[in-house]
C-alpha cells in the first residue's frame, strides 16, 4: 500500500521530535526547555505606605503617590528617606517621579540605612532627579563619593577609586521636572545604568571594590534647604540573575578616557 505523506506534514513532525529531544537533554540542566523569567512587581500599592518606613510629618499617598513634602517653616537639618523593606542586588527598578519647588530628590539603591547618623538617614548609590539638567538622572554617591557620573556620561571607576570618562550616552535631555518622567535603574554586577523617558542617560562600571556596593535598599529622598514636593507612582521592580561582574580585561580602560579631577 503506498501512503502519500506531504512535505509541510513531515517538516512539522521533524521539528516536534527535535523539540522533544531537545527538552529531554535539557532537563537534567534545569528542568525543561524554557526557563522561568523574572517579572516585573509592584513594590507601591497605590494607597498605602505598607512595605514602606519613614517620618510620617514628611510623608504620605497623595494622588496615589508616594508623596515626600517638605516646608520652609519646619525645614530639614539633613536629607532624609522613605525606605523600602525589601534588599536588591542585581535588578531592574522603574517608577514615574514628578518633582516641584527649587530643590532636588533621588532614588537610593544597593544602599544602607545609617540608623546611627540621624533619623531616616541613608547612604548609597543615587539616581538624582535634579533641575539641572546636567544633574538629572545622574549618579550621586550619597554620604560618599559624591558625583560619580553625569547625565550623557559613561564613567569607569577604578580600582584606586579615581573616576574616568570614557563616553557618551548622547545629549542631555532637557525636561519639565514638575511633569511625570520615568525612571529606570539596571543594576548588573558592577555595571549601573540609568535611563530618562526610555532613553539611557548614564553609565557606569564600578571597579572600586572599597567605595561600590553589590546589595543594600531602595529608598525615596526629601531634600534639605528650600521646600519641595516630590512624587512617586507605578513603582516596579525586577530581580535580575546574580553574576554580571566584569573585570578590568573584561572592559579595559580605553585610549583617550578623561580623569575625573576632584571627583
């Protein structure tokens, strides 16, 4: 008896039995032939300060935001912070922040809460949100290194701790900071990119193993000096897989890299 098999009908067996070997081989690696992927989680309910520390006279949920204000009546001895409950190391956070008055906040990351220097003090890396332009989305070493790259730079810090520019990510975006504007932080390893309305504005690989830090939390500022409202909502987070590192021969510093002075 002679049995006419079309080519589309062998193509789609082939293909289901290479699939079904493939999953066999790959099972013993990790189960199955797709691995589960991190999703992004809400850490702000919209309504609550739940998950979330901080003094309770500088804030609260407004326009279910987070909501940080500041007065000149009773102004701040130093910056303070809401703090999230949570510990991130390798991540990808993403939230919309709109800021009003004359002065400037950020979001902390891999940071420490530094319960013996005051009141909701924090210390850490920082993405800044600032009215300079050349400021915004920045990266700021709170209660450390200070500035460690501007906006439009790519930054490599050496061993020593001595800071070096080694490009660009493109013109300095010019923005109405009391309009909402997205934020990201992807934190790899010692790699840290900051991103503005979907668009990368600093980046920096961190080879001082003295002044970087790999783990720590998140945390919102209100600033000390002029009175401020600053706004927070759809904050999201990712846990990215550990690893990421890249060494000095990974990423050699480049011919023409200019010294940081100063900084």
């Amino acid at each position: 008896m002679n049995v006419n098999i079309s080519k589309p009908l062998i193509t789609r067996l082939m293909k289901r039995n290479l699939i079904a070997i493939v999953s066999l081989l790959m099972a013993p690696l990790g189960g199955g032939l797709i691995a589960a992927e991190s999703v992004f989680e809400s850490i702000f309910d919209g309504h609550t300060l739940k998950g979330w520390s901080g003094d309770p006279k500088l804030w609260s949920v407004q326009d279910r935001s987070i909501t940080g204000v500041t007065t000149d009546e009773e102004p701040l001895e130093y910056n303070k912070f809401l703090i999230w409950d949570g510990e991130v190391e390798n991540f990808h956070l993403r939230a919309k922040v709109r800021l009003i008055g004359n002065s400037n906040s950020g979001i902390q990351y891999r940071s420490e809460h530094l319960r013996s220097e005051g009141e909701y003090v924090v210390g850490g890396y920082q993405c800044d949100i600032h009215p300079k332009p050349e400021n915004n989305g920045m990266l700021y070493h709170e209660r450390g290194r200070g500035i460690v790259a501007k906006h439009g730079q790519k930054v490599m810090v050496d061993k020593s701790g001595d800071k070096w520019i080694t490009g660009t990510t493109g013109p300095i975006q010019q923005i109405e900071l009391e309009e909402w504007n997205t934020f990201e932080i992807i934190a790899t390893g010692n790699k840290l990119v900051h991103k503005l309305n979907g668009k990368v504005c600093a980046e920096i690989i961190d080879h001082d193993r003295e002044g970087r830090s790999m783990k720590g939390i998140i945390a919102l500022q209100v600033h000390r000096g002029p009175a401020m409202r600053v706004q927070m909502k759809d904050v999201e987070l990712k846990h990215l897989p550990a690893g990421g590192m890249l060494s000095l021969a990974d990423v050699p510093l480049p011919a023409g890299a200019e010294k940081v002075p100063g900084r």
